[in-house]
C-alpha cells in the first residue's frame, strides 16, 4: 500500500508512506515533490497561490509510475488560470529514485480545456 498526502494541509510538499494494509502502520514518509505554484502570486497579482488535496490515482497510472494529482487556489479570489489540478506521475520503477517525476503536460492541457469548457457551460445556465 501508498500512502500519497499534502504534508502540514496546504505546504506544498507531497509526501507518500508504503503500509501493510490502507489503515497502517505506514514506513516514515518521503517528500517526493514541492509544488512549485505555492507561495507564488496569483493571476490577480494581489494574492497567494497554495496547493493542496494531493490524491493518487492508481486507477489511471501507467505502469511503473502512479498519477498523483493536486489542486492550486489562491488566497483571494479565484480565476481559471490558477484554480485547477496539476498532475505528476511518481516513478514506481526499481532503480529509479521513488520522487522521480514524469511529465504530464499533454494530460494537464486536456484537463485544462475540459475545466474551461465546463466553466463556461455552467455559467450560461
């Protein structure tokens, strides 16, 4: 079992633990990525970016690797560009180093469109 989770909530450092079983005892845990949006301005120049919500997505990972997702917002108001899911892939290969990240821009860029398409759907009903 893994164990993917935003440590301290909203500090941008995505942490995994392996475990017996989905309840634990899970190993000490290992930072494997610092999302690069925190702490960043957002699009309205005023506010803070902050990433939060990692999740695994071992229904959708490839072999070798598991998708992990997270979410930006900022501190104030929100706005397309900055309020929406970034994946990464953390490599599950043997001799790769475990927080090795793949790209994967092609996914984000759909998911984007789809978001915006939605967005924009909702708010003409």
């Amino acid at each position: 079992m893994i164990l993917v989770y935003m440590h301290a909530c909203n500090s941008g450092d995505l942490m995994y633990a392996l475990g017996d079983s989905p309840i634990g005892p899970f190993s000490e845990p290992v930072k494997f990525f610092t999302a690069p949006e925190n702490g960043q301005p957002a699009a309205n120049g005023m506010d803070t970016l902050y990433a939060y919500n990692a999740k695994a997505h071992p229904a959708l990972s490839p072999e070798g690797a598991l998708l992990v997702s997270y979410n930006v917002n900022s501190s104030g108001e929100q706005y397309t560009t900055d309020y929406h899911p970034r994946f990464i892939y953390l490599s599950l290969t043997p001799g790769e180093e475990p927080g090795q990240q793949r790209s994967v821009s092609r996914l984000q860029a759909f998911l984007q469109k789809v978001l915006r398409f939605i967005l924009r759907f909702s708010k003409r009903h």
